[in-house]
C-alpha cells in the first residue's frame, strides 16, 4: 500500500508521548485517510503545499480541523 510511494519516518509528539509516524509524498486526502483507517488510526495530519491540518477519521466521514498549522521551513 504504500511500497509505492515516497515517504519518510518521523516521530509525532514530544516530551512525555512520542510516536512513530510515516510521511508520504503525492497522497490525497481520501488516499490518506484510507492509510488512516487501514491502520486504526483515529486521525492523520494532511498536508498541502506549507500548510498541514488535522483530520479526524470517524466512523463514515472525515471532519477536517479548519486550524491549518504552517511550516516556517
């Protein structure tokens, strides 16, 4: 799944709670949230361009966090 694609591990979160993270490269929204899912994520953090936003996967929908979180880099 996703074999095919670029991506990079990270970490997410500090301090106290860390955990691994994937970074991918070239997924869409819907591609992304079907990672998510397949994973038993509750959420994942979408990416376009500079800006990022939290996205909540619920149960038969996506609520997208309008707080949009920006790179400085």
């Amino acid at each position: 799944m996703i074999q095919d694609r670029p991506f990079r591990m990270g970490i997410n979160g500090d301090g106290g709670w860390a955990e691994p993270s994937v970074i991918l490269s070239r997924v869409s929204l819907r591609e992304a949230a079907a990672l998510g899912r397949h994973f038993g994520q509750a959420a994942v953090l979408f990416g376009v361009g500079r800006r990022a936003a939290l996205v909540w996967l619920w149960p038969g929908r996506m609520v997208i966090e309008r707080r949009w979180v920006t790179s400085s880099a």
